[in-house]
C-alpha cells in the first residue's frame, strides 16, 4: 500500500508539474505570503506571550516575597511591606492579605468593610491562582486581574497582556489557555477570538475568509493574532513576480525530480525493509569521557548500516525513511541485541561502565522500549542503570507519554537523557517538566566556544540551566582542546568527540577503553 501510494503520489504530482505550471506558481505564491504574513504574526505573538509571562512572574515573586513575611497580618509593620512591594513591583496596583475568605487589609491599610474574596478562576503552572474578571472598588469598577498565592493576592490591570506595539489593523487577544481572555488590543471579534481558542491546542481555529490569524501557546497562556487578508496584497505581489518567471522551468524539471525521488524512496525503503530482515544493523561506539580525569566511563551506541555490497548509508540518510516507513522499532531492537552482544562482559566487569542507547520518538511516547529492554538484560548480570537512554526534544513533544516513559524508565533503574538540547522545539520548559538525568549539549553549541558566533553565548546558559536542576551534562562534538578546557572550567563532568576519539566499531572500543576505565579506589 506505500509503494501504491507513494507511485500514485508522484505520476499526479508529476501531471500537475507538466499540466499546470503557472497554476502552480501562483498556489506556491499564496502559500508562501499567507506563511510568511503568519509566521510575522506569530513572531509578535511571542513577544506578546515574553511581555505577559515577564508580568506574571513580576507579580508572582511579589507575592512570594509577602507570602515570606514573618509578620503579624495586617499590622502596621505588615501593611508597610505590602506598601513596599507594590510601590516597587511595576506589573502589580495592589496587594492585600486574605484570611477565611475575606480581605483584611491591602497595602493601603485595613480593610473596614466585609469584601468577599472567592476561590480563583484558574490554576497556573506555578502554583499561582489567576482570577481574569475582577472589579473590585479600589480600581472603580474596572476589570482588574488577580494573582493569588495563599494568603495574599494582586491586582493586575489587564493592559498588562497586551502591552505591544503592533499596527493598527492587527487585533490581539491573550488569554488563559482556552478559557478566559486577559485583555485584548485593537477590539477584535469576541465571538471569532472564541472560535479560535476553542481550536486548542491544534490552533487551526475558523478565522473568517477575510483575515487571517496566528496562535502561539506557552506555558498556560494563548496569545491571538489577527489581521485583514488584504495585508497579504503587497507580500503576494513580490512572491508572484519571484516564481512566475519559474513556473515555465518547473515543468521542464518537475517530472524527472520526481522520477527521481520517487526512484530513490521506494529503492531505499526496500533495502531498509530486506536490511531489517537480514539484520545487516551493526553499532560503533562514541566513547563518554570524564572531562575531571580523562577516564571513559561509557559510550553512546551509534547505528550503522552496510549493504552487502560493502557500501554504507549514513544513519540521516536511513533513519528518517525507517522512521516513516515504520521500520525504526525493530531497528531500535537490534540496536540493544548488538550493545548485549557486544558490550556484555565489559559491562559486568565493570559496573561504572555505562552505554547510551537512543531512542525513537515513537518509543517515548509509548513506552515500548522498556519491555524489551527489561526481556534482552534478562540473565545477562547487566545492571539496568548501565543502558542510559537517549532521547532527541522531538520525542518529548507528548509530555505527558513521555514524563511516564521517563518514570517507568527510572524505576527501573536507566538513567535519561535529553540529546541535542536546544535544536529541537523544546526550552527550558522541556528540563522543567521532565524528570531527566542528563543534559547533551549539541555539537553546533559546542562549535562555537571561543568564536564570535551569534549562538556562542547559548552554551554557558543551557550549563547553568542544567545546574540548577541537578542535572548530569554531556557536551558532544569536543574537537580541540580549549572547548575541553572551557567546559571542565564550567564543571561540565562528560564529554565525546574527536579530540578524544571517533565513533568505534566494537573491539575498538574495548581496546580504547580499557587502559582508560575508572579505577576502583584504593
């Protein structure tokens, strides 16, 4: 059925290359200004989103700070702290203390007449209660925002949200995930900002014809953008005169690319099916070295492929196709077979020796892995915190699959690890959420140590995120030495690279190993 499809796929692809060329640069020139108008607006959501998140965590360490008072409520000295934070926390108008559903005092004094205080709306991540309809008398009326925290709570003013500079005729809203809207700028439509809050979290809300619009979601709150469809007009001029001019050379072109393709899709995805048959999978190994001592305290299992031919495909070539092909699982179970084969006996020999296995999406979110693992260690005496498992941000995207995957994984005793942190579409949100054992800086972060390079201030700061949660930190691709000397400055404890040495097959590996293992002590 996929070559079926992937054959089918290509002849119409082909026929419309050749039959309507011209239509098809003036669908790519929609395409690519209604993508590029989006992707504007979604550049302003984020700012919007960083504004709103920066006054949430204002007002949230504002009523840390009260909460951290060792104070009598609603003294004097009590109402003068209040006074204090307020006058010095710029997100935040008022503060007051609550006590059995009541106020007591805010940071204008005591509180003479009985106000009620009802529970919050909403929840946030951070502990926080967020009530988004307030109007409370101090403020005459207008709806306000309210943080709580225990016993104290803040008044926000909604402009707060939607504090931006954008064009006129672009309508924003933000708003507590899909529920309640903080505050919004330039009146856009209740009914259509509604609509496509309830599209959550696939963002794919129904805009009307006339507009179009952008969602970005982080971290419980939604930030909508929406513009006229007219402001397309000039973008889709300027892509239009780009690739007119091309539609007559696509047609000439566009039929042997996909022959070609089409050739190269079906003739690897074959192979690959035959190779997983045959089991032609071996592993090299990437030593893991101590950066405090030099000494190799493990390795990261790296897959390869050599057709029996002699010739070798690379593992960016193979793996994407195996992973749409839904050949990556069985792979995966070959993977473990060779680093059991392999690595069995320096592994019981040694119980600080450990191998890094990587893993799939696939086998994140659902688990798999773990039963198979748990059946190939079965009578070996390798110890499951010895297999380390990998895993790209690309498979913690499912966080709640993939926080269960983790936790069953550690139960057991393997150690996790979050590979090429920062390339993928996670942040810290991804080392927050997830109870992950290590940290692997990725090559293209490690390159840039003593340059210039735009990213070159990005390494010092996954360091210390990864410090401050007590995570282990492997950085790859070490080549030269001073990148050596600038991490162990930092206290990073592994790295692997070249400058140590290459991915290994595996009795290499052993020989590099042995006279560098960590001694027992004395």
């Amino acid at each position: 059925m996929r070559r079926k499809r992937i054959i089918v796929t290509s002849v119409l692809v082909a026929v419309i290359g050749v039959a309507a060329p011209l239509s098809l640069a003036f669908y790519l020139s929609s395409v690519r200004a209604e993508q590029g108008e989006q992707e504007r607006l979604r550049l302003l959501a984020g700012y919007a989103l960083e504004r709103a998140h920066r006054s949430i965590a204002s007002a949230s360490a504002a009523l840390r700070s009260a909460d951290a008072l060792q104070l009598a409520p609603c003294s004097e000295a009590h109402i003068q702290q209040l006074r204090r934070i307020t006058i010095t926390t710029r997100s935040i108008d008022d503060i007051g203390y609550v006590e059995n559903g009541l106020l007591k005092c805010t940071s204008t004094g005591i509180e003479e007449t009985h106000i009620a205080v009802t529970p919050a709306d909403f929840t946030l991540g951070n502990g926080m209660g967020l009530d988004f309809n307030l109007r409370p008398v101090v403020s005459g009326g207008k709806r306000m925002v309210g943080l709580t925290y225990r016993a104290h709570k803040v008044l926000i003013d909604p402009v707060r949200f939607s504090d931006v500079i954008v064009d006129n005729d672009i309508q924003m809203a933000m708003a507590i995930g899909k529920r309640g809207v903080l505050d919004t700028l330039h009146h856009p439509d209740p009914e259509q900002v509604q609509a496509l809050l309830a599209g959550l979290p696939a963002a794919h809300g129904a805009a009307p014809d006339d507009s179009i619009h952008a969602m970005l979601y982080r971290d419980g709150l939604t930030a909508v953008m929406i513009e006229p469809r007219s402001k397309l007009n000039a973008r889709l001029r300027r892509e239009q005169l780009l690739l007119l001019p091309m539609g007559l050379l696509m047609a000439a072109f566009i039929v042997g690319i996909v022959v070609w393709l089409s050739r190269r899709r079906l003739s690897l995805m074959g192979e690959l099916r035959i190779a997983v048959e045959r089991r032609e999978f071996f592993v090299h190994y990437q030593p893991i070295i101590a950066l405090d001592t030099g000494a190799c305290v493990g390795a990261e299992a790296l897959i390869r492929w050599r057709r029996p031919d002699g010739s070798m495909i690379r593992p960016d070539l193979f793996i994407p196709v195996a992973e749409e092909g839904e050949l990556i699982l069985p792979i995966t179970d070959q993977v473990i077979d060779c680093v059991i084969t392999d690595m069995r006996a320096a592994l019981v020999a040694d119980r600080q020796l450990h191998i890094a296995i990587n893993l799939c999406a696939s086998d994140i979110e659902t688990g798999r892995v773990l039963d198979v693992l748990e059946r190939a260690l079965d009578g070996t005496h390798i110890e499951a915190q010895q297999i380390w498992l990998e895993a790209t941000e690309r498979g913690f995207i499912n966080v709640e699959a993939a926080r269960a995957t983790i936790e069953k994984a550690r139960a057991r005793g393997h150690a996790v690890a979050i590979d090429d942190f920062g390339t993928g579409y996670s942040s810290l949100s991804s080392l927050q959420n997830l109870p992950l054992d290590a940290l692997k800086i990725d090559k293209s972060f490690v390159d840039t140590i003593g340059t210039d390079a735009a990213t070159s201030s990005v390494t010092p700061h996954i360091i210390a995120m990864a410090r401050s949660l007590n995570m282990l930190i492997v950085a790859e691709g070490i080549e030269t030495q001073q990148q050596a000397d600038y991490l162990l400055e930092r206290k990073v404890e592994f790295g692997q690279g070249w400058l140590y040495a290459k991915a290994l097959p595996a009795d290499e590996f052993l020989a590099f190993y042995q006279p560098r293992r960590v001694r027992p002590a004395a």
